[in-house]
C-alpha cells in the first residue's frame, strides 16, 4: 500500500492522477450495488418470508421501512466518521459490517430478528456508501469527475431491472432448501470483491482529527424519524390507540428541536445552519420526500398487490415490476438535454408524465376480474418513462439554490432525506393499502385506490416544485 499511499500524496502536489482510479470507481459501484439489490429485492421477497417466519401485515412493511431509515438517520454521520477517521477504514468496516449484517438476515429465526438485523444492514450501508463518494473525489481529478459520476446512472439503472428479478428467480428456485434466504446471501461475494479491492486498490486517506461529530443532532434526528415512522406502520395493527397520535405529534416537534439545536451549535452542526434558513433548498427537501414517498412506496404495494391480491409468484412478481425500470432507462439519457434547454419544467414535465401513469395504472386495475402482468404493463411504463425524465436532474435543481462551499453537506443530507421518505412512503401507503384489505375491499380495490392516493404526494412535490431554481447547477459545478 506504500505505492498507492504516494500516488494520492503526488496527485495533490503535482496534480497527477491516482493510477487506480478507475478500480477504485469499480469498488465504489460494487459497494453501491449492494446498496440498491438490498433496498429493492426484499419488497418481492417479503411475501415468503412472512409466509416462512410468520408475523403480520405490518412486518412486510418493517422489512424495507427498518434498513431505509437505519440508512437515513445514519447516513450524514457516517460521512462525517470517514472524514475524522479516514475513508479507507470505514469503507472497509463498512463492507465487513454488511456482509456479516446480510448473513445474519439470511440466518434469522423470527421476524424480529430479521427486522433487526435489517436495521444493521441500514446502519453499515450508511458508514459504506457516503466513503466511496468521497473517495472519488479525492482519487480523480477534476476534469474526470462528471465521467466518473456518469457510471453510476446505468449501474443504478440496471440494479433496478435486474433486482427484483433476480430476488423472484433466487426465491422460486429455492437453491438447496434456502427460500427466501438466498436474497441476502448474494451480497457475500459482493463483499468479499469490495473488501479485497478496498484493501489492495484505494489508497490510504488520512482522516481530519479535527472534524467535528455531532452526537446530540443525531440522537434527536434518529428519534424524531423513528417516532413518525413506527407509528404509521404499527398504528393500523393495533387500532390506532391515542399514543400513536402523541407519538406523532412528538417526532414532529423532535423535528423542530433538532433544527432549533443546529442552528445554535454551528460549529458541528449535521446540517450546515445556511440551509435550513434556505427556503429554495428547504423546498427541495420537501420535493424528495414527496416523490420518493411515493415511488418507493407505491412499488412495494404493487409487489404485495400481485403476490397476495393476484397470486403471482416472487419471479413473476419481478418480471411484473420490470416496465418501470425499463420506462426510466428509455428517457433517462435525454433528462440533461432537456433540463438544460428547458430548465424547471422538464422536471415537472416528468412528474406529471410520472401521475398519469399511475392513473394508468390505477385506471387498468380497477373494477378488473383477473388482472395479468400485461394489464400492468402501459402504466408501470408510463410512470417509469416520467421517472426517467425528473429524477436523473432532481438532486442539481435543488443544489442550484445553495452556494458553492454548501454542496458537499447539502448532497449529503439529500441523500438522506432521499432514504427517509422511501421509509416513509413504506410505512403509509403500505399502511392505506392494508386497511383497505382490512375492511374487505378486493385487492384489487386496494390497489386502485392506493394508486390514486400516492399521486397526493407526487402533486405535493409538484407544487414544491415551483420554488426551486429555473435552471439546475451544471454537472461538477461547486
């Protein structure tokens, strides 16, 4: 490792670059796919598991709501242990803790084992991935960094298609008796390669003594996140008793407390003070929740809709999804061309290309004797082509409002918030879908009407929408 400890060191002082970059970027994507197979391939495989370990409708919606808020409330914390404490470290703690978080997924006994091991996938995958962001940008430089950051568009697009197929196909085969539990073990070998490239491929960065944590932040954003997520999710199940509702009420004024507490301990506050006094950022944080309230959560409805409304197996439950995936990767590559020549309303443009097909798709099972994977097809499309067009330029709109030296924690907590409202998308629309059920509605009732309701929050985003910036900030602006 001394050669590669001198590379970094020679390309600050002679502004040549990392002669491994390019393996370090494939160690990064490797880490990152773990990420996206683990946060997707569970919502097909839910159904077996519940049917294997038992529990309840509500353990279904805990299996993605616990990793997603674990990631969320942990994320900008783990970006600021790299930056104390060397990225190098954490990545590689990060990969070990992940893959042994997996295999105990894999080897859980009940569900609330599983869910709590789930919280520990959640809880490494936010010390994993903030490092491997940061460690591009110090191994490429400058002139490379928007080609480096391009190869995580077709990664993730792919990771989207392929893994709720891949989790189907893992759990029909039924691999030596193993069931459900093969959807964790694939990242094993995935942990293995991040490991062993972490080791033999980055380089070792120092880490800044100085950089300050912020223990009493966390603590108060990671319970107020967990005092609105638990009872949205429990409160269905257990009748709606008066504390729900009090324990709503405090993660909103958790919430608030959090924000008055940064604002007067700016020195090692989570979220620079700036942004919370930016109405045009804060605006933005509202449109990620929104949309990503609704796209997460309406595609675990509509994997729990064909499982246990219509019967599909979890491999054609995966093929089922697939339209969306493939509706994004048809419109992606154009969402930068037409955000630059059209600004803001490209991105509204896709959302509301993104509403119709869930009308669509609303439209097509409604009042349906026998729904096919066919009948699903032109909304999923639809909705995956409005996708494609507003999510690839969402993150440079909001960032267009903050100033240079506020990118890097404004990204971070982006990313954040991003993982928080699939959380909570979960815990809601899987909570709405499940009353209905509840109240001996048909599924496909359920779906419809469920359909209709997460476009409430794609509206929400909408109007959100209008408060950010005209134009997106360019590609590797800071």
């Amino acid at each position: 490792m001394l050669t590669d400890a001198h590379d970094i060191t020679t390309q600050t002082a002679t502004t040549q670059p990392f002669a491994r970059r390019w393996l370090v970027l494939a160690i990064v994507l490797v880490a990152e796919v773990m990420d996206l197979i683990d946060g997707t391939i569970v919502n097909v495989a839910a159904p077996a598991i519940r049917a294997d370990l038992g529990g309840s409708a509500t353990t279904l919606q805990w299996l993605g709501a616990a990793y997603t808020l674990a990631f969320a409330v942990l994320l900008i914390t783990g970006g600021r242990l790299g930056d104390r404490f060397g990225r190098r470290r954490l990545f590689a703690i990060g990969v070990v803790g992940f893959a042994t978080a997996s295999a105990l997924c894999a080897a859980a006994p009940s569900p609330g084992a599983l869910i709590a091991t789930r919280v520990l996938q959640g809880a490494f995958g936010a010390l994993l991935i903030p490092q491997g962001f940061g460690i591009i940008k110090e191994v490429f430089p400058e002139h490379e960094l928007t080609k480096a950051f391009a190869a995580f568009g077709p990664v993730i697009g792919l990771s989207a298609v392929v893994s709720p197929i891949i989790g189907g196909a893992l759990v029909d085969a039924d691999l030596l008796g193993s069931g459900w539990r093969a959807i964790f073990l694939v990242n094993l070998p995935l942990g293995i390669v991040g490991l062993v490239g972490a080791l033999r491929v980055m380089p070792r960065l120092a880490g800044d003594r100085s950089a300050r944590l912020d223990p009493v932040g966390a603590t108060l954003v990671t319970l107020a996140s967990v005092a609105l997520i638990y009872p949205l999710v429990q409160g269905r199940e257990l009748g709606w008793p008066l504390w729900c509702f009090a324990l709503l009420g405090a993660g909103v004024c958790g919430f608030a407390a959090f924000v008055r507490y940064e604002r007067r301990h700016r020195e090692r506050a989570l979220i620079a003070p700036s942004l919370l006094r930016n109405r045009t950022y804060t605006s933005g944080l509202l449109v990620l929740v929104c949309f990503f309230a609704a796209m997460i959560g309406l595609n675990l409805v509509l994997s729990l809709f064909c499982q246990l409304g219509e019967g599909f197996s979890p491999l054609r439950t995966g093929l089922t999804l697939a339209p969306f995936a493939v509706g994004v990767a048809l419109t992606a590559p154009v969402a930068y061309p037409l955000a630059q020549r059209f600004g803001r309303s490209s991105l509204q443009a896709g959302m509301v290309v993104m509403a119709a097909g869930f009308v669509l798709l609303a439209a097509m099972v409604h009042g349906a004797t026998g729904v096919t994977s066919w009948t699903l097809v032109p909304g999923e499309l639809l909705a995956g082509m409005g996708m494609g067009v507003a999510l690839p330029p969402l993150f440079d709109f909001i960032l267009a409002g903050v100033k240079g030296h506020e990118v890097g924690s404004a990204s971070g907590v982006l990313n954040a918030v991003q993982q928080f409202g699939a959380a909570l998308g979960i815990a809601v629309l899987a909570t709405i879908f499940f009353a209905y059920i509840d109240h001996g509605h048909a599924p496909t009732t359920a779906m419809t009407n469920t359909t209709l309701l997460s476009i409430v929050a794609l509206a929400l985003a909408l109007l959100a929408s209008w408060l950010l910036p005209r134009r997106a900030r360019e590609l590797g602006a800071v």
